[in-house]
C-alpha cells in the first residue's frame, strides 16, 4: 500500500527519530511512503515555541 507521507521540518530537524521511525516500521507493514515534496511547513516549530510570559 502506498500512503502519501508529509515529514516536515520539525520531525527532520527537531525530531528526526520520528522520520527515522517511520522508514523502518513502515516497509515491516508493508507501507511505501511517498513523501509529498509540494507541501508547505506546518509550523508546530514556531508553535511550539510560544512563551505567554513575553
């Protein structure tokens, strides 16, 4: 089965476990992901990163 699969920046650069994870377990269920190279940045990053105390 083919699942289109979006990594983003965050799960690259701030949780690469995350990406690594994924391109080990998927092949083991059988999964192909194709990984969308057109979509934009989610921005849970920056999200994240919100301080209600500045």
């Amino acid at each position: 089965m083919k699942v289109a699969y979006w990594p983003g920046c965050v799960s690259r650069g701030f949780t690469p476990e995350l990406h690594g994870s994924m391109a080990k377990v998927a092949p083991l269920l059988d999964i192909e992901l194709v990984e969308l190279d057109r979509a934009c940045c989610t921005g849970a990053g920056v999200i994240a990163e919100h301080n209600q105390e500045l």
